[in-house]
C-alpha cells in the first residue's frame, strides 16, 4: 500500500513538473519574475479535525475540530510550480462518559489464601490527548497558468498539490472506573467460610506514540496583496499509510496561510506606480525642454534672417541713392545666401547704374562670398556671381572690350553676413 502511494505521488510531480512542456512559449509578463527561482516562507493558521483509527467511536461525545499551526519554505522554480518543505503541528482531545460501565479486567487481586468469588465493574470515562507533528515535501501547480492570457496580471492564483510525508503521535490515553468485588477467605478454623465486599475506583494512565508515512493533497486560493507577499485560503487532508492503535486514519484541516518571498527587489505596488509617474514626469520635462530649445534656436534663426535682411536693405538704399544722383562712381550688387542669380531689384539696380555710366569709360568688377562657407566653395561661388554681373552689363551694352579687370576673390576678408555676398563694380 505505502509503496503504491508513493509512486502515485512521484507520478503527480512529475506531471506538474513536466507541464510547462506542453504549454505554448510566450513572452512572460513582468509579474512572473517575482515567481521565478525565487524562495519564499509561509505561516499557517487554522483548525483540524481527524477521523478513523481505533478511538473513531468516541467522536459523538465530543467535537473533534482542533486548533492547527504550520509554517514551512517554498521555492517557485517556475511561475507554474514550486517545491515545498512544510511543518505543521495540531492538538487532538477525545473524551467520552459511558452510560453503561466498559469491560475492563479484573479490578481486585486477592491475597494469600483468598479466592475472588466475583468481580463486576468497568470503564465509565474515558480521555484521548494527542500531540501530532507532521513534516513532508510537496509539489504545487499553478492552475491559472494554464491560462495563456491572464487579465488578472498575476495577482490570483489556485495552486493545487501533493506530496510525500512522516507523522510522529505523542500523548496518552487516560481513563477512570469502578466496580465491586466479593472476596472469600478462611475462617478461624481454617474453612473459607467469611465472605467479603470490596469497592473499588481506578484511574489509569497510559502513555502512547505512533508514526507513520502520510501523502498529504492540498487547495490553496491565493491573493498577491504585495508582489512579495500573498494571503491564502488553504484547505488540507493527510492519508496516514499505517493503521495503527490510537493514529488516526485521516486529518483534514482548513485555515489561512501568508507567504512572503524572501529574494528579489522588494517593492509595492505603489512605488512601482510612483516611479512609473516619476519616469512619465521626466520624459515630459525632456519634452517641454526640447521644443523650448527649438523654439529658441528658430527665433534667433528668424531674427537673425530679419537683420541680415535690414543690412541688406540699408546697403540698397545707399546704392540706389548713389545711383539716383549720378554721381556714383562704384556700385554693389547684392546676393541672396549661397545664390549667383541676381534678384529683380538688384537686376534693376545694375542696370540703373550701367545706363548712367559714361559711354567709353573702363570698369573693374570683384566678387565676394561671405565666410559661412568653406574657401573652395566660396571661390566657386565669387567667380559665378562675376560672372552673373558680366552678362547683365553686356545685355546693357557694355562689352567685355570695357572690362579692365573681372575676377572672384572667394572668402571676404571683412566678415560674414549678407553685407559680403556681393559683386562691388568700380568705374575708373
């Protein structure tokens, strides 16, 4: 019997072990990490009751609901299961009045030279006290892993489990009874003829202990109130393998249970969510800070657009009045940022200008670029914008036979900014 039991509990944790096989890989939520290679402990709390064993009759004169405790550690080596090694201690106490008197032996031994003619009486109570200790290892399935999309992220949880266990009994069996005994001894002349009647009360007291192989199977109804701690409802039975005097033959037992796991971070759920906020309350910081820095770099782009344009405006004006009176003897073409192609007003500027030129006088023309860009580049572009000049003039009638000089110097030497993306053309 002890041996099949055995190997039907060896059976059972090898299937809960071998489940995760069966189960569809996927990506584990972060709550499984609190329940993977993680070491817990636990309290137990609860009541008892057993039935069975050679006291099973006294049980309807008394209740045989005992207060139990236990406490043992737990290792989740997966999410879906975890090994246990638990302890747990309950009391149990019988007691019975019989209305009628038990059989029990003779109560009275006569002396030398005296016969028992008679003796009646027995047992009228009787009391059971018994310490039972029992220490096993277990194995527990996770049954809501079975499901592949939990909702509840983790927080209930109904294990179901079984085991292998030793029970030690220690405690005594103690009981009272009466009766009355007729005695007859010898007479003064050596015949049995007086007769005798003798009372008699006797307690006795009798120690007892029993062990034995148990497989215990558990129900435990979970809540994770912490991601380190949980409160359960557990109900228990035990199945003693051995049918022993005074053992019983099963225990059942129901209580509340709090587990707490003793490695990994410990943290509560309100400082995850504290944190998280903290985390959302930064990324909004490095936001707002991001766009206020690139609201400010857009402005001063923007203003400085709006000074390059006035410095460009001012030099115009100063062109065209130099024009205007026709006096001037040098002119400025002006050019947009990394652009040869003149504007219309620097077009019409030009030819203001050309037009009141003298009819056979030379002209030196030089173009510039402004130092934002490299000396390569900026040399190209000084020989386009020349070149740009150059062709305005011929179309006004001055030829290149009146050009005495015509060449782009690059980079200027004065600075950056429009006032230097210029043609400057000087009448000799």
């Amino acid at each position: 019997m002890v041996r099949k039991t055995i190997t039907g509990v060896l059976a059972a944790l090898t299937l809960m072990l071998g489940a995760p096989l069966f189960a569809q890989e996927q990506e584990e939520p972060e709550y499984k990490e609190q329940r993977t290679n993680k070491v817990g402990l636990y309290l137990r709390g609860g009541t008892a009751w057993a039935t069975g064993g050679s006291f099973a009759e006294w049980s309807q004169a008394c209740t045989p609901v005992q207060i139990l405790g236990g406490a043992g550690l737990s290792w989740n080596i997966r999410p879906w299961v975890r090994l246990g090694l638990n302890y747990d201690y309950t009391y149990s106490s019988r007691n019975r009045y019989y209305n009628e008197l038990q059989p029990e032996g003779p109560a009275v031994e006569a002396g030398e030279g005296m016969v028992v003619n008679n003796s009646q009486g027995g047992v009228f109570y009787r009391r059971y006290n018994a310490g039972m200790h029992g220490v096993d290892l277990s194995g527990d399935f996770n049954l809501m892993e079975l499901f592949k999309n939990r909702s509840d992220k983790g927080w209930f949880n109904i294990y179901v489990g079984t085991g292998f266990g030793w029970m030690l009994g220690t405690g005594n069996v103690w009981s009272m009874s009466t009766g009355h005994s007729s005695i007859t001894g010898p007479s003064s002349d050596g015949t049995f003829g007086n007769i005798s009647t003798e009372s008699w009360v006797k307690g006795l007291n009798q120690e007892c202990k029993f062990n034995s192989p148990y497989v215990p199977a558990r129900l435990s109804v979970e809540f994770n109130v912490l991601p380190q701690m949980a409160i359960g409802i557990e109900g228990g039975y035990k199945f003693l393998c051995k049918n022993m005097d005074l053992a019983p033959r099963n225990l059942f037992s129901a209580g509340i249970t709090l587990r707490f796991t003793l490695t990994g971070k410990i943290r509560c759920r309100a400082c995850e969510q504290k944190d998280a906020r903290f985390q959302e309350l930064v990324a909004d910081y490095d936001k707002v800070q991001e766009e206020c820095t690139k609201a400010k770099s857009e402005k001063d782009a923007s203003l400085k657009d709006l000074i390059d344009e006035n410095e460009s405006l001012k030099a115009r004006i100063e062109a065209l009045e130099q024009a205007n009176s026709g006096s001037a003897k040098s002119h400025i073409v002006y050019f947009n940022l990394d652009s040869s192609t003149l504007s219309d007003v620097e077009r019409e500027r030009l030819i203001a200008y050309g037009v009141q030129l003298s009819s056979d006088g030379m002209i030196s023309i030089v173009g510039e670029a402004s130092n934002e860009g490299g000396s390569e580049y900026n040399q190209k572009l000084s020989d386009e914008r020349v070149s740009s000049v150059i062709n305005i003039l011929n179309q006004i009638g001055i030829g290149k036979e009146r050009i005495s000089s015509a060449k782009g110097i690059g980079s200027s030497a004065n600075g950056e900014g429009p006032a230097f993306r210029r043609v400057s053309i000087t009448a000799e």
